[in-house]
C-alpha cells in the first residue's frame, strides 16, 4: 500500500487483514486485491455474490497467490469468468523454481516490460477459460515438481513439461 500511494499514480491503497469489516470500504474500492491462504481460510468465502456485483459494474479484481484456489464451485465459476481461470487440485500445480527470461506476449499490457527473472512459487497448469491471452510463459524444469501430490505434480503436467510445453504464468 505504501509504494503505490508514493509511485506517484494518485492511488489511495488500504490493507485489511481479512475481509473489511466495514461492507461499505469493500464496496466502495475500484479494485480489490485478493492475497490469501485458500480453502476454508480463503479471505473472500463466503463472498462470491458480492465479487460478481462488483465484476458486473466494472470494478477490478487482482486474483494472487493461494487466493487462486476457489474454495467451491461458485468461487471456481466466478474466478473462470473474472479473471479467466482458476487454480485447480491434482491438476495446477505450485512449485518454486527460478524463471528465466520468460516469453513475454506483445500486448498493451507488457508494453515495456523486459526479459527477468525471478526465483517464486509460480501457480501454472491453470485452468483457463476460453479466450484468455498468455502474457508470460516460461518452461518450468521437471525437477521444479517433486513428487506427484494435490499442488505438486501429476502425469497431464509431466507430460506437457517433457515436450518443452511453455506454461502460462500471467494471463489476460
């Protein structure tokens, strides 16, 4: 909150532990940025008719880390439709591993943005929605997987990273 209220955008950020107390802060946010655990303890439970109003007027939404993880079906189908896709148990997977020089899409969204490289716990394997745009890709190593769990890895990812199949890490 503190960068971007001094990058000098105009940006009025707030942190809340937790979903606001107050309904009315969540309500009035032009964007709200979900970063929790998933599951039972996913900071927006419980709210996925709120979420969809805001989506519907046009408010943003920014979808990270474990927050990822619907905590049902509803939550699966809004994040499908909100931000084009979903983490999903024995198919996406979240390892640690060093990315290098990602393949980085032409798109008024990357615009300036040059090859990095960052050592993260990297969501992929996502389950997307039709019509979502890759803007990051990179080739995660094999090693990256461990061995095959709920998150860790399973055959369909294997078999993708064997042929060298680049998996998305930012989307549109």
């Amino acid at each position: 909150a503190k960068h971007l209220e001094t990058s000098g955008l105009g940006i009025k950020a707030e942190v809340s532990l937790g979903w606001p107390q107050d309904g009315a802060k969540a309500a009035a946010a032009d964007t709200i940025v979900l970063y929790s655990d998933g599951q039972d303890a996913h900071v927006a439970k419980g709210r996925v008719e709120e979420l969809a109003k805001r989506h519907a007027a046009g408010k943003g939404l920014v979808v990270l880390h474990y927050a990822l993880e619907p905590t049902d079906a509803a939550m699966a189908e809004f994040l499908d439709e909100a931000i084009g896709g979903h983490f999903q148990v024995d198919w996406s997977v979240n390892p640690i591993w060093k990315m290098k020089d990602p393949l980085i899409a032409p798109h008024p969204i990357t615009s300036g943005v040059k090859p990095f490289e960052a050592e993260e716990e990297f969501y992929f394997h996502i389950k997307f929605r039709d019509g979502v745009i890759p803007l990051f890709r990179a080739l995660p190593p094999e090693s990256s997987l461990g061995t095959d769990g709920p998150r860790s890895g399973n055959p369909e990812i294997r078999k993708k990273l064997a042929l060298k199949e680049p998996q998305t890490l930012a989307w549109a």
